[in-house]
C-alpha cells in the first residue's frame, strides 16, 4: 500500500510540489515506532489507512498534521460490489472492523443493501482481538463473511477458513488522501513561519513612582539581560534588542517559539533569568502578519498575563495559545506571605520612615530591622532568592578589607501586592 501511495505521489499534490518519504511496515502497529524514527523532518503524515494513524495517535507520537487514506465510503462501496458479484459472500450477514456503525449504515443504505445482520468492531484493537470478532460470529453461524480494515486480520480468518474481504481504498480516495495532506504539510510550513514576537518587560527597571534609583546599576542590569536575551534569540534563530529603559523584544517565527515554549505552555526566558540574574521577568507572545501586527498582539498578551497570570501568547486573530489553567485559590485574599516578603515590608516601612535609598548593605539592613549584619545578610540572600532583591556589584573603597556588598530592594512587588489585593 505504501508503494502503491508512492507511485501514484508525482502530480498528485497539485502545485504544492511535495516530496513523499516512504515508511513501510510489516505491521500496523509498527506505525509508531516510525513516526518516531522521522520526528520532525516531516510536514504532514499520510497513514495507509485509519489503522496505523489510530495506533500512532493514541500512543502520542504526533506533533505534526496527520491524515489518512479512508477506507469508507468508495472503499466499502467496491468491497459490497465484490461481494454481491461473487456468491462466495453475503454482505447482509457481515462483521465488519474498524469503521464507525454510522458509516456503515450510510454505505449500506447507499447500495440498497439491509443492515439488520450486520456485526461492527469500531473500536481499534490488535490484530489477535479483531480476528476473535470475526470468527466467533462466524463459528456461531450470525455472519457468513467478514470484511476487514487490517491486513494481518485477514490473512488469519482466511487461514481458518472465514470468506474474508479486505477493503481497499480507491486510486481517488489515495489521490484525494495525498492532495489533503500536501495542503497540511503547506499550512503547517507557513504557520512554522508565522511571525512572532515577544515583548519582555523588566519591572525591576521601571522607574519608581517613589524614588529614582542609582543609574549604574540600572545600567549594569539592562545590559546582561541583553546579553542574555541575546544568546537565547540565538539559540532559536531570533533576534533581540531593546525598545526602551524596561523593555526587550524578540523577533521569531511561531516554530522556534513552540520549541522554546514547550508548545506555549511555559513563558520562555523566565527560568533562566530568574535563576542568573535574581529577577522576575513578565512576557507576552503575539503572531502576526506583519512585525507591527504581531507586536501589538505581543503587548496585548502582556497585559493579559499581568492581569490574569495564564494567558501570554496570542494568535494573528488576538485568540490566547496558551492551554487554559485554573490559578491556584488562596483560602483568603491576603498575598502569599514569605520570610522574604515580611522582610521587604519591614526594610520598606523603615526606608519611608528615614527617606532613605533602596539600595541597603547589611550593616545598614541591620540597622533598620534590629538584627546583627550577620543575620541581616542572611536575610537578603533570602530576598534575593525570592525575587525581592537585586545584588549589585560590590562597592570597591581604599579601605581595607571586603568590600560592601550593596541590594537594591525591589519594594515594587509589594505595590504590586497591595494593588492586586
């Protein structure tokens, strides 16, 4: 059946000019391990028949577009003509696998046929459990004939003596088959290519609507998260640059982000900033026709993710990608308290209270919280793990000794907080 869809491949696409690779098997089942094998070199999958696109679509294997040759409609059609031309059969009294009951009703009615004595498996199983079917209806005398999807099914009725016909699909059914997956394997290309764009929005960069913050440091932070975002483009075949003081973009086609995405259910870039660098990001993904379109989609689902916490890529027509979660409910309404939180307020009250910078070193943290500098470091390696504090680089002096270690508090978080409360 392979060879015969290979033969018939050259001008059967039409002008998508597809270039067919045969995967031939001895058994349906073996489809998945093929699938397997081509991974994702392949546009579109065309399976010879519903069979092995079964087996391959419920062991998960497929993350491309798939179809199949139909073994209905033309199919049955030609398999009841056989049958009704060779007094070997009885289409009335029948077991059928694989195809749905409607469609074979449909098919029966079609050619006047009655469907009163027919028997249907439409559920896929293995080639043991369908040939069972046939032949115990047959042995107990409800069936006279048995018409089959599966080639092993068969070979074995016919060993044990069951009149069996195989369906087979049609030279149009295979054409038709062929042509609907060369337009597949054309969408999927042009949606791989869609434009996209990601909008990465630093809050840590933000102006502060309280106090300004020390340029150097901003400075010295925007430029290894350009850095960063620059080896990450890089590595999706992306590119990077920044828009303004807080804000990144990235330019990409939709199929580097679904691999950087895991397929739009994890933001990307988050982790490995926040890991390196201390630092909360928040991201929006948009499509587009045009670098404009998708931009704006872009902002859109950043302000969407800032709202709702899920949704962070759209699609060319504003509709979210991202695969619908229930956020976790609090028991009240109060924010998720930490060690690192309580601390921030703390340092925030006191740093109010003495119109003081946000940047503390653990002498000063000490100071304000009543604790010794010891005890006050721990408690700001605990804000930066948290995200509530950036490290900025030590501050170097003629003195002797170590140099300060100097935390910029990010107290945005808890306006952040009292804002969403």
């Amino acid at each position: 059946m392979v060879e015969r869809v290979m033969l018939m491949g050259p001008g059967s696409t039409g002008p998508l000019n597809a270039r067919l690779i045969a995967a031939a098997y001895r058994d349906e089942q073996e489809a998945t391990d093929k699938v397997l094998r081509l991974g994702s070199a392949i546009d579109a999958y065309l399976f010879a028949s519903p069979v092995p696109y079964e087996f391959a679509r419920k062991a998960g294997v497929l993350t491309m577009p798939a179809t199949y040759v139909p073994l209905g409609g033309a199919s049955l059609h030609e398999a009841l003509l056989r049958a009704t031309l060779d007094e070997r059969y009885d289409p009335t009294r029948a077991s059928l696998d694989v195809l749905s009951r409607t469609d074979v009703v449909e098919a029966y009615s079609e050619v006047d046929l009655p469907v009163d004595g027919i028997h249907v498996h439409e559920e896929l199983a293995s080639t043991a459990q369908l040939t069972s079917f046939h032949e115990g209806l047959w042995r107990r005398k409800a069936t006279k004939m048995a018409i089959t999807c599966v080639r092993g099914v068969a070979e074995r009725l016919e060993a044990v003596g069951v009149p069996t016909l195989r369906l087979r699909p049609t030279n149009a059914g295979v054409r038709s088959a062929l042509q609907t997956a060369g337009l597949l394997g054309a969408h999927h290309r042009l949606e791989e290519a869609q434009l996209g764009v990601v909008i990465v929005d630093v809050p840590t960069l933000r102006d502060s609507t309280r106090r300004s913050t020390p340029r150097y440091w901003r400075d010295e932070l925007r430029l290894a998260l350009h850095r960063m975002l620059l080896q990450e483009a890089h590595r999706i075949n992306a590119t990077a640059h920044p828009v303004d003081d807080h804000t990144f973009m990235v330019t990409a086609t939709r199929g580097s982000l679904v691999a950087a995405t895991e397929g739009f259910r994890q933001p990307p870039f988050v982790e490995r900033i926040k890991t390196e660098l201390g630092i909360a990001i928040e991201v929006g993904i948009g499509m587009g026709r045009t670098t404009q379109d998708a931009e704006t989609h872009a902002r859109a689902a950043l302000s969407r993710a800032q709202a709702t916490r899920q949704s962070f890529a759209v699609d060319r027509e504003g509709r979210s990608l991202v695969p619908a979660q229930r956020a976790p409910q609090r028991q009240t309404g109060e924010p998720l308290r930490t060690k690192g939180r309580e601390t921030l307020l703390r340092l925030s009250e006191k740093i109010a209270e003495e119109d003081a910078p946000l940047v503390v070193d653990a002498e000063g943290a000490g100071r304000m919280l009543g604790v010794t500098p010891r005890t006050a470091r721990r408690l700001l390696r605990t804000l930066v793990e948290e995200g509530l504090a950036w490290p900025l680089p030590p501050n170097r002096t003629l003195q002797p000794g170590r140099p300060r270690q100097l935390y910029r508090l990010i107290v945005e978080k808890l306006d952040k907080d009292k804002a969403g409360k």
